[in-house]
C-alpha cells in the first residue's frame, strides 16, 4: 500500500532492496551465505556499475554466523541492514521502519499517543524540535522549534536514530523525561523537565473575533479533513469578514490534505508542483469552488510551519490570496512515498519536491513571511494580534 505524505517527521535508514533478503520469502529463518549472494545477484543485475561488490557484506555475515557469541535474531539482523543501508543515502526523510515504528508512526498522524507532544528530526547530526504541539506538555515546559536537543534523562543522542530517539521521549502519562537543550544565541545547555501525559488534539479549530474567524490547524492528519470541512462551513455560516489561517508549530502531514485546504481559499490556479528526478512535473491545480475564495485571508507561521504548512502558505501567497505573517517557516519541501511490506514494516522514500506556484523551491528555503513579527512569548500573542490588525486592515 503507497500513502504519499507531507511530513517533518525525519527518520535515517533504508534500501528497499535489501527488504526482499529476509521477511517476504522467509529467509530470516534460514540466513545463509548463499541466500543474501543469490538475491543480491538478482537485485543487482545489471547495476554493476552503480552498485559496489557485496561479498564485503557476505563475508561479515559468514563471520558472525561462525564466531559471535550469543543468539542470533536474523529478522533484527535485516532490519538493522536496511537501516543502516539507506543511513548512507544522507537523506535524514528517507527511512525505513519496523512494524512497531510504523505503527507508531500512522498513530503520530492521527494524533493519540502517550508522550511529551513534540514533532522531532535530525539535521545533519543535529536532533532539532521542529514544533511543540499546541497545548502539549513540551509547549508548557517551554521547548520552540530549532531547539536542539543534546541528551535525553542525561544520555546523549548523539549516534542514535530517531526512534531510539522517541522511546526514550515517549513514556506513560504522569512520568518525567529531562531533555538537555542548545539553544541558539545561549551559551549555555538547559534542562527540561517535562511531564508526559496523553497527546490527543483535534488538528482543526474555530474561534470568532470581532468578525474575524481565526482557524488554527495543528497538523495535516487523519482528522484534518473532516473537521476542516465543519469549520469551513462554520466560518461561512457566521458570516465572517475575513480568516487568519494559523499555521505556527504545524508540523506538516498529508500531502492531499494540505491541497485540500489550499483549495478551499482559491478561486483557480495553482497550488504546488512536485518535481521528480527524471523532470517529470505534477501539478496540483484548485478546481475553482473554494468556499472561502472571496474572504480576505491572513496566514501566520513560524519555524515550526513544515512542509504541507509550507505548501499551503506558499499557494496562497503566491496566487496573492494572502499576507504572510511571522517568522520565517523550517523548510521541508521533499515528498516522501510510504510502502508498506505484509509485515507491518514500511519505507518512506524521498521521490521529489515541491515548488510554489512562483517557481520557488520550498526545501531549505522554506516561506518568507511579508511582515516579520518574532515571538516574543508572554500574555499577549503579538502574532496573533499583528495578523488580526492586517486582516481588519483589508476589511475596513
């Protein structure tokens, strides 16, 4: 089953190929030498000269089979070797996963876990807080997004993978987990103490002021849709003047959903493309029925806005359907494939970026707000509040 998604969430790890050495025919129960040669033969017919010789691989594994010490699982064998092949592809999005992680995954999207509430990835060997989630235990505790994250109840992360990462975040609700955070402009490393507890958000809300609807969405899951449609016909049904589309900490998700959205504040146009390895374009048009086409809109994001947040800021502000106000957003913009195998287990595979509908490349770049409001933290939402006064601006 193929899910194409719009998601921060990196991970490092995987070559599909290697996949078809162990749980698909069986082979993890009788691994020998002979078995991993012949299907790579397969595999590699005729990529000779892409693809390095693997008896390196064979020979290691005849050694461990001779001389360690200790059981053999053969099934985490395989898993570790995709791992550790696709970790050398350098791209942190392109990643495989264990049923277990996989599963976890998908429950990420739909937004019910135990947990601290924070979307995660590596940069490099960095491991940054890409956005804490609106209400969640990290947002109190006072973790932002480019936070980097050095140690875990005291142990470094450096060296682990991302879901070595998040079992040690995650935890029963009521438990505590220290994270040890560099954060830029600081000269010093700071402790977080943060309780764990239920993580269960709805990704899509409503709030009315003096006429403006403030829509705030959390995420691009499992439930965005539908409540996206309930508050959509909200907005209209209260007859609001004008919408301020809060996209701050939104981590990303499903890249349909995002499009979704996007098609709903324009009249026509485009909404992103995506651009392949072989030149192949895709674009993503709206159909021309948005229901809140004609109302004026502001879009807030700050550097926690990722990926499908991304995209949706950018199709609205480059069909001039709205100003961008905050801080400039993360810049995530590589489509990722999910394939899921019988087992459980899934590779999320980098296929191709976004663009804009300006031609602007959204990975690195990310979106430059119109106007620059930073947070200031405090009582008062000084972005929120910005972005209220410019959208009362246009309705006046």
């Amino acid at each position: 089953m193929a899910k194409r998604i719009a998601y921060a969430l990196g991970v490092i790890v995987l070559l599909s190929s290697i996949y078809l050495l162990g749980v698909t025919k069986g082979y993890y129960q009788r691994v020998t030498t002979r078995n991993f040669a012949n299907v790579f033969s397969r595999e590699l017919s005729g990529y000779e000269e892409k693809v390095p010789n693997f008896t390196l691989y064979e020979s290691v594994l005849d050694l461990v089979n001779e001389k360690y010490y200790g059981d053999i699982n053969y099934l985490d064998v395989l898993y570790g070797s995709i791992k550790g092949a696709v970790a050398g592809l350098g791209d942190p999005y392109t990643s495989f996963s264990t049923p277990e992680e996989n599963q976890a995954f998908f429950t990420d999207l739909e937004g019910i876990y135990e947990g601290v509430g924070v979307e995660i990835d590596f940069v490099g060997d960095r491991l940054l807080v890409i956005a804490p989630l609106e209400g969640s235990p990290a947002k109190e505790a006072g973790l932002l997004p480019k936070d980097e994250i050095v140690a875990i109840d005291g142990r470094a992360v450096m060296g682990m993978d991302l879901y070595s990462v998040l079992a040690l975040i995650r935890g029963p609700r009521g438990s505590r987990v220290i994270l040890t955070i560099y954060r830029e402009g600081s000269e010093e490393l700071k402790d977080f103490t943060v309780t764990r507890g239920v993580i269960h958000t709805e990704s899509v809300g409503v709030t009315m002021r003096d006429g403006v609807a403030v829509m705030r969405i959390t995420k691009f899951g499992g439930d965005t849709e539908q409540l996206f449609d309930k508050a959509v016909n909200q907005i209209v049904r209260e007859g609001a003047k004008g919408v301020v589309l809060d996209l701050r900490n939104n981590p990303g998700g499903y890249l349909d959903v995002a499009v979704k959205v996007a098609n709903e504040f324009l009249d026509g146009g485009l909404i992103v493309e995506e651009r392949f390895k072989d030149g192949k374009v895709t674009p993503f048009t709206a159909d021309g029925d948005g229901k809140l086409s004609e109302l004026p809109v502001v879009v807030l994001v700050d550097a926690g806005s990722a990926s499908a947040a991304e995209i949706v800021a950018g199709a609205l502000r480059d069909n001039n359907r709205a100003k961008i106000v905050g801080e400039n957003t993360y810049g995530k913009g590589s489509v990722q494939e999910v394939e899921e195998f019988g087992d459980g287990s899934a590779l999320r595979i980098t296929i191709a970026h976004w663009y804009t509908p300006g031609g602007s490349p959204i990975s690195g770049k990310g979106i430059k707000p119109d106007i620059l409001v930073r947070y200031t933290g405090g009582d008062t939402d000084t972005q929120l509040e910005r972005a209220l006064s410019e959208i009362k601006k246009i309705i006046q």
